[in-house]
C-alpha cells in the first residue's frame, strides 16, 4: 500500500509530532465560505508563511474579508509579499 509521507509515516506521527507547529505562525479566523485556503504552512528555513488563498463563495466577489496570523514575531521585521492569481491557475 502507497502511504502519503513515505515509509514510516505513519509512527512519525505518533512518535515523533511536530510540536512546533503549536509555537509558529498559523493563520485562523478565515472567513469561510467568502474566502478558502489551498494551503498555508511556515517554511522555517525561510522565516517565511505561506499563504494560498483561493476564490469561495462567488456572490461575495469583490468584497472584504478577514484572516488572523498569530505567533508572528518582530513584527516590525515583517514584510508581506502579496501576489494575485485570476483563480484559474497557480501564480
């Protein structure tokens, strides 16, 4: 059987967790079903949070919404890099 992750995924999972992920940032608060996320995950190679939001509800097209990004440290470091897709493909 094919397991996502590769052989030994499954007792990494148990046995070895990433607690990190409780101390880096995370993005909450997505206001679901106006906006979705394809994905979001902290490269902590890079410092950086990734962050793909996609197109939801299309009656809410061009309206505001919000999202929450916690556990961001020296936020007067920060600088956000914000590309935009049409939502027909990847950036």
């Amino acid at each position: 059987m094919t397991v996502a992750g590769g052989p030994g995924s499954w007792y990494r999972l148990y046995n070895e967790p990433n607690l990190k992920k409780f101390h880096q940032p995370t993005v909450s608060g997505i206001d679901y079903p106006t906006v979705g996320v394809g994905q979001a995950y902290y490269d902590e190679s890079l410092g950086a949070l990734m962050v793909a939001l996609l197109p939801g509800d299309e009656k809410k097209t061009g309206g505001k919404t919000t999202f929450k990004v916690t556990n961001l440290a020296h936020l007067s470091q920060l600088t956000p890099i914000i590309a935009v897709s049409s939502g027909h493909g990847p950036l």
